[in-house]
C-alpha cells in the first residue's frame, strides 16, 4: 500500500520525515514535494489548483495499478481531495483510502479567512508565528524567510483560488483528522464533512493545534495505520 502525502502551504516533502519509520513495512510512504522548497527550491512555486494537479496526477497514475491511498493536511487536503477527483471522474482510479487533516469542510474552506499571500511581508511572518507552524528561529532569519516566502504566498494564492465544485462523493472510505485546539478549523468545520461522503463520517481528534500531525504524530498514524492495514499492525 502506498500512501501519498500532501503538506501543508509552506511546506514540504520533510513534512513527512520519520513516517515510514512509524507505520508498518506494508506502507510504503511518499511525499509530495511541490515546486519552490527544499530540493526544488530553485522550481518557481505554483499558484493555481489547477497547476498542482497538472504536475501530480501523472505522477500517481503511474503508480495507480497497486493499491494506494492520499494523505493531505490543510491546503494539502485540499489538493489531496482534488487529486482524488480528478483521477475518479477522468482515469476511473480511485485510492484505497483519502485522508482529510487539519482542513475545513470544502464548501467552507473560504469562511472568515483574509487573503494572507497580499500581506506585506511582517505581516505575513506574524501570521505564521500566531499558527505556530513554523519554527522561531527560522521566523528571525531574514535570509531563509526570504528563500521561504515566495512558495508561502504562492500556495496561500491558490487557496484564496480555489472554488470548491458540487461533485460525486468518493467511492474510497474518506477519514477527517482534527486537532482539539485548532484555531483555524474547530469541530462544527469537521462535522460539516459529513455532507461530502458517503454513510457515516468518519473523524477523528487528536490532541493540538493546527499543526497536531506534529504534536501527535504517533497516534495520528496509527489511526492511518488501522485503516490501511487493520488494528495492531502500527
């Protein structure tokens, strides 16, 4: 089973580091690397959903003959949804298994947001600080936030973007992960999934803030793992 991982804007395919350490050998972690960080931070960063998918739905094709599944956390929930959309209506492919993290339901991803990729640059840096995503230290070094900022306002861009569509529910099992603390996305968003499954509405909260894949990491992919590979096997 591979599982395909989406991060958060801003972030990366380091995101993900020590996952596969964590789940069990049947699970086979990848993580998505968008252009403008890390290893592709000379890549100029993509702004549009539409470009996103352009680049990784090839990519999973190539991999959608042995079962697979997605894991996206907030704007990579989004993209994550979305690829799984898109690979249904146009490939007949479905995952195995699509987790939702840290992301409001869709139709409400937009409700009280500002567009933070038009702030000016202190005012940026000071609303990532306040989601306490981002380490301080590297909020206080002038020369990295300036190689971190042009993909933080690009993906950030894509989410003012992004219009969510009326679609046909995924034919895969969907499980919504929560934090208890979230600021951004509090119990009502989650519940509100519901109308964008099948059956029941399978969530799950675990202790944290925005960033609880961090703070609970263990108990996060042990649910993954239950679900992927049965209970007890994480």
């Amino acid at each position: 089973m591979r599982l395909f991982c989406f991060p958060y804007a801003g972030g990366g395919a380091s995101t993900f580091r020590g996952w596969a350490d964590l789940l069990p050998d049947e699970i086979d972690v990848h993580a998505i690397q968008p252009p403008g960080r890390e290893d592709r931070l000379f890549e100029d960063p993509v702004d549009t959903l539409q470009a996103a998918l352009d680049a990784v739905v090839p990519a999973l094709l190539e991999y959608s003959k042995e079962p697979f599944a997605l894991f996206g956390h907030s704007l990579g929930a989004i993209v994550c949804w979305e690829a799984a959309r898109v690979l249904r209506e146009e490939h007949d492919v479905e995952p195995a298994h699509v987790f939702v993290s840290g992301c409001r339901a869709l139709p409400a991803v937009h409700d009280g947001r500002r567009d933070l990729h038009t702030l000016p640059e202190d005012e940026l840096i000071q609303e990532l600080r306040r989601m306490n995503g981002t380490p301080e230290e590297i909020l206080q070094n002038a020369d990295f936030m300036q190689m971190l900022l042009p993909a933080v306002r690009a993906d950030y861009a894509m989410l003012s973007r992004y219009s969510f569509q009326p679609q046909k529910p995924p034919g895969a099992p969907v499980t919504v992960f929560g934090g208890t603390s979230d600021p951004a996305v509090g119990m009502d968003h989650l519940q509100q999934w519901s109308e964008l499954v099948e059956g029941d509405l399978d969530a799950v909260v675990l202790p944290g803030d925005h960033f609880f894949l961090h703070s609970s990491r263990e108990p996060l992919l042990a649910e993954i793992a239950n679900r992927l590979v049965g209970p007890g096997q994480a």
